[in-house]
C-alpha cells in the first residue's frame, strides 16, 4: 500500500528538479553533471518497458553527490523501496522530510509521506553482518512465494554492515578476493533483528608452487641421449610442384594442338585470298594460342625445376628445407612481348 502512494509523491517532484538551477531553502547550485544524471534517472523510472529501479538508483545517486540537495532524496527513496533496499528507502524520506518545506510538498501530502514512512519502519529488518576481512561483498537474495528472487549486493569495507531490509527469506552469500565464500541463509520476520559473522577461510584453488631445485641436485646431469635422426618427409610444396608442372605441361599441349589446327586454317584461307577478314582472324588467334603455349612450357619447365630443387634440398637433411619450402611461390607474368614465370622463395 505504502508503495504505491510514495510513487504518487516521487513523480509531485519529477519535474521540478530539472528546470531549477537552485533552491533558496538549501542554497545548493545544480551543476550540469547532477542535472544529466537525474534526467537519466527519471528517464530509467518512465522506462516504456517498465520502470528500471536499480539503474535509476545508480543515477540518482551520482547526481545527490555530485549535487547534495535534499530534493533529489524522494526519487533515491522510491528505488531503493522498489528495490526492497528499506532501510535506505526510510532513511531518504526521513531527511527528506526534515528539510522538505511548505512549498516543496504540500501538507496532505506529507502527512502521507510520514505516515508510510511510519509504516516501513514498523516491519523493517534490522541485518548486522561482521566479517575479519577487511573488503568483502555482499549479494543479498529474498526468495519470495511468487515472483523472481530479489538481488541486491552491498560492499562492506571495515568489516561490519547494519543493513535494513525487507521481511522474507534471505540468502546472504559474503565473498572476498583470495577466500573461499560462505552463505548464510535464514528467514527473516517483520520487525526482527538478525547479526552474522563471516568466517571466511583462505581458497585453496591456487595451484601450489613447486620448490626450487637445489643447485647441488641440478649439477648432477642425467648422460645425454643421441638424438635420434628426424624421419625425412617430401615437403608438402613437392606434391604442389608437381601438380602444377603436370597443369603447365597440359595446358602447353591443348594450346598447342588449337595453334596448329588453326595455323593451317589460315594456310588454307591465306593461299586463296578469298576471305581476307576471316584470315586476319586466324592469324591473330594462331599467335595468342603460340603465346600461350609458350607460356605453359615455359611455366611447367621452372616448375618441374623449383620442385626438383625443393625435393632435393630437404632430402639433403638441411634442418629448414622443409620450413624454407613453405615459403616459394610460382607466378607466371605476361607482358606485351613476353611470358613466363616467377619463381620466388628462400634457399
């Protein structure tokens, strides 16, 4: 019930703190930081998929420490209740109030206010939670009869936490860099009082550091074994070689055939003179089919070389035949007189 009537008087203030840049009643000036994280804030509480509480806390947050006016406190009071964070809630509509004048809320309104405030504190949880180690963390868990469980984390730097929360049960997990965690869950009834202490225990998971050799053991040397010869493989480019000398060789030999056939095509043609065009054809496809039959033996002969040279030299049990070989490349070039193949690599 409470809940929904503080929603009411949070959004009484939502506009005002944005078009004002300072309150007379607590001389605070609002800088444009404080400004752009409550406009986020509120943005996050109109969220058209509904409300996001916890990341309009966040925001709320920055902008009261940035900006500490107590106006902005209703909005934190609304997250943190929607959060199930109460004593947080009630300690931000207490101050509120103690500094809330007739013209920030009117006197209905802050007798309601009072009166659900009233209501928080009369079924809050009061948590303390001790620990030896100095920073843990803290994820507190209600697990309530329907609905999704309810998370909210707290940090604990000097080793002890008054926390104010709400009735239900709750699983408390304290987990600190370099221990193992520990979970405390118990539940909690309406204005009760609870304290636990944390014993948390060094982890164990780190892989134990093996002792040093003393130098005495490590002046005794076992007797060398003879490497044993390494196995001599044909290097992977031989089997490429000799698939492109095979591709070359085949190529040089059809082009060759078509150069043939065509050649005497233009004979035939060029001894009647009866179709010059048709012969002025020929000839031109008789010297691209030469050139590129040129071309195929050409490449298939520097291929055929290159493997041999590869295949050789690794049988040779030269240690980086084989690491060498990876590195050679054919490419064959064609200009406007002239075609062949590059053969490029490290010897």
């Amino acid at each position: 019930m409470y809940r929904s009537k503080l929603v009411s008087a949070l959004l009484f203030f939502l506009g005002l703190f944005i078009a004002t840049t300072s309150f007379a009643s607590d001389k605070v000036v609002i800088t444009s930081k404080a400004r752009e994280h409550f406009k986020a804030g509120v943005a996050y509480v109109d969220d058209p998929n509904g409300p996001k509480y916890e990341e309009a806390y966040r925001e709320f947050r920055i902008a009261h420490a940035d900006s500490p006016t107590y106006r902005i406190l209703t909005n934190i009071g609304l997250c943190a209740l929607n959060l199930e964070r109460d004593g947080e809630a009630i300690e931000a509509y207490e101050e509120y109030l103690a500094h809330a004048t007739a013209e920030d809320i009117p006197k209905n309104k802050r007798a309601i206010m009072e009166r659900d405030v009233a209501t928080m504190k009369a079924s809050l949880v009061r948590v303390t939670v001790t620990t030896p180690v100095t920073n843990i963390s803290l994820a507190d868990e209600r697990v309530p009869s329907k609905g999704n469980v309810v998370i909210n984390r707290y940090e604990v730097k000097d080793g002890k936490v008054a926390l104010g929360i709400h009735p239900g049960h709750h699983r408390i997990t304290a987990t600190a860099e370099g221990y193992d965690s520990q979970t405390w869950e118990f539940d909690a009834d309406s204005a009760t009082t609870h304290a636990h202490a944390f014993e948390l225990s060094r982890s164990n998971s780190a892989a134990p550091v093996k002792p040093a050799v003393p130098a005495a053991v490590k002046s005794v040397a076992e007797p060398s074994q003879p490497a044993e010869p390494s196995e001599k493989k044909t290097p992977t480019f031989v089997y490429g070689g000799l698939a492109a000398t095979g591709i070359f060789a085949i190529t040089a030999t059809i082009t060759g055939l078509m150069a043939n056939t065509k050649k005497s095509d233009y004979d035939a043609l060029n001894k009647t003179g009866q179709d010059p065009a048709r012969a002025a054809d020929l000839h031109d496809s008789v010297q691209r089919l030469e050139l590129m039959t040129d071309i195929g033996i050409g490449a298939a002969v520097l291929a055929a070389a290159g493997t041999a040279i590869v295949y050789f030299t690794a049988s040779s049990g030269k240690p980086d035949a084989k690491t060498k070989a990876k590195n050679w490349q054919l490419s064959p070039t064609v200009g406007a007189s002239h075609a062949g193949v590059n053969f490029a690599g490290q010897f």
